[in-house]
C-alpha cells in the first residue's frame, strides 16, 4: 500500500509538472517580439526624357529701333537774364505759372544812382546845346580845325548820354513774346550776375516731344524718318522727326554760356524734335516721355526666334521637323532683335523648327 501512495503522488507531481512546463512555454511565446511584416517598396517610375520645345515659322513686320529719352519742351521758350553784374534785383512781377504780353515788364535792377548820374548829365547837356548854337553861329568866324574839334566834342557828350541810358535800358527784363512764365530762378533783393538765368518764358500752347542726343547716338537718324513715342501716363502716339538738334562746336566750353559760370539755357535747337500726328490731350511741358525711332522697317519679314538657330563654326543652321521626322537645313540671316531673327533663305512660313 506505500508504494501505490508513492505512485500516485509522482503522478500527481509529474501531471504537475507537465502543466507548469506547458504555462512557461506559453507565456514565453507571448514575451519574443512580433515578427516584422515585409516593407513595401514604391515603384520607381523611368524618367521621361525632355521634349526640345518646337516653333512656327511666321512672318511679321521686323522693326528695327533707336530709343530716346525725352519730355515735351515748347517750340519758343526763352531763358531770361540781365547782361550787368554786381546789381540787386530791385523788382520781380512774375510767378511760376503766370501769363504774360510781349512787352510786359518782368524784372528790374537797382539803377537809382545811374538814373541820378543821366538826370545830372542831361542837365549839364543842355550847357553844351547852347554853347553849340552860338558856335554855329561863330562858324564863319572859327578855323575849319576848331569848329570840327567843337563839333566832336559836342557830339562826343550827345553820345555819353546815349550809352548811359543804354545802360539802364539794360536793367529792366521784357517779355520777348506773350506766353507763360514756367521757372523763376531769383527773388527781390538778391545779388545778380551778368548772364544767371531769372526766369524761362514758354509759349505752352506750342508742346512737342524733344530728346537730346549725343553724336553717336544721333548716327543713322535723319529728318522724316517714323518714331512711336511713349508719353509717361498718356500712352503711345504716332510722329515722325522734325528736326535733328544743332551740333555745337565745343561742347566743354561750359555750353557756350558767356557768363562762364553756370550751364547754358536749354533751347529747342539742342533738342531732337518730333512733330506728332495728334497732340494728346492733357500733356504739359516738362512730361516724360521715350521716342522709339524706327530706323528700318520691313514687312512680311520671315522670322524665328533666337533659341531655333544653331551654329557651327560659319554654318548657320536650323531643325526642321515634320512627318519625316527632323532634320537640318541651312539658313541665311536678316535682320536680328531680342526676339526675332529674320530669315532671308531656307525656311518659308509654316514649317517647325526645333529649340534648343
């Protein structure tokens, strides 16, 4: 009976046993990491090669332009200035914008002394007119020699009056013709140079589009010639030119200005000047604007753009495509531009050309 008790407990131990075994290979199991899934890779599309982009060849009219910068000036317009130094201005009537007559007077020097020193002169003439009488009167009785010494004398007096009152004459600023005063360069009381600008008169109903142009820039302009101009905040009209400006002789000789001091007055003659087809409405002196002059023109003009020619050493040559497939033609070249390059042989309007 002991041995059956010993077999049934080693039972009981090994079902036991057995049991714990089976619960730490099952919990074991549940502790190991899971198993990674396999990774999905993306499908790598071929690269496409580059289609070379292809144009029409098309005809249009080919320009070939000159641009200047410019503004409108006035056809007659006149910088004024005295011609004496060292005076004060004693009288300025006109302001920027103000209209005036031929004759009005504008501005005006000090001269009160000059005009004291002619009241005094004249004074003193009328002794001499009086002495000449009598030796008008004494003529037969003089020597040839002593009435023409009398008579140079006296006229000599007549003269010095004269050129005094040219003098003061010189002091007062006229209006040279009726217009607008459009600059005042001085105020009363100011100290005034022989030639400094003091106003500029402008006749504003007679505008035109000028430019200044240097030699260079004037080569292959000539009158008549067509030109689009761009006034700033108008727009585009059509002109042709009028008048090429006046060269001057020397340039650096402070333009010709006999003060010496500051830059010569601009005139219409320095000007480039362009006779517009209609006037536009609402233009000033002074506006900006650009001249576009066209020095050639042509029409039907067989074009490609520039990216469609191809050159190797002194060929010149294009891609044609069709339903051929491509191939290269020799071309002979025109006229050029930014944008469009002529073609005088090779190609006619329709055909393809391949860019580069």
């Amino acid at each position: 009976m002991f041995t059956k008790w010993l077999t049934g407990n080693s039972f009981k131990r090994t079902a036991a046993a057995v049991l714990g075994a089976s619960l730490i290979f099952t919990s074991g199991c549940s502790l190991l990491p899971d198993e990674e899934n396999e990774e999905v890779l993306p499908s790598i599309a071929p690269p496409q090669i580059s289609q070379k982009p292809e144009y029409e060849v098309t005809t249009t009219t080919l320009e070939t332009k000159k641009t200047a910068i410019g503004k409108t000036i006035s056809l007659e317009e006149e910088t004024l200035f005295f011609t004496l130094a060292g005076k004060r201005l004693k009288e300025l009537d006109v302001k920027v914008g103000q209209k005036v007559t031929a004759g009005q007077v504008l501005a005006v020097l000090d001269m009160d002394k000059e005009i004291k020193d002619l009241r005094s002169a004249r004074i003193s003439f009328k002794r001499k007119e009086a002495e000449m009488k009598e030796t008008l009167r004494k003529r037969d009785e003089m020597t040839p020699l002593d009435f023409e010494e009398a008579m140079i004398t006296f006229e000599e007096g007549r003269q010095a009056l004269v050129d005094q009152q040219e003098e003061i004459d010189k002091a007062t600023i006229k209006a040279p013709f009726s217009g607008t005063i459009v600059s005042v360069s001085v105020v009363k009381g100011d100290q005034i140079n022989a030639y400094d600008p003091i106003c500029i008169i402008a006749d504003t109903s007679r505008l035109t589009p000028a430019a200044k142009m240097t030699k260079d820039e004037l080569k292959g302009i000539s009158v008549g010639m067509p030109v689009v101009v761009d006034i700033n905040n108008i727009g585009k009209v059509n002109g042709t030119i009028k008048q090429l400006p006046i060269p001057q002789e020397d340039e650096g000789n402070n333009g010709g200005n006999p003060g010496g001091g500051n830059q010569r007055p601009e005139r219409p003659e320095d000007f480039l000047i362009v006779e517009l087809e209609k006037m536009p409405k609402g233009i000033t002196r002074g506006t900006p604007l650009s001249i576009n002059i066209i020095l050639k023109r042509k029409e039907n003009a067989i074009v490609i753009p520039p990216s469609a020619l191809r050159t190797i050493g002194s060929r010149t040559y294009v891609q044609v495509t069709d339903k051929d497939g491509k191939r290269e033609v020799d071309v002979e070249v025109g006229e050029q531009t930014s944008t469009e390059i002529e073609i005088l042989k090779g190609l006619t309007p329709g055909q393809k050309v391949v860019g580069r």
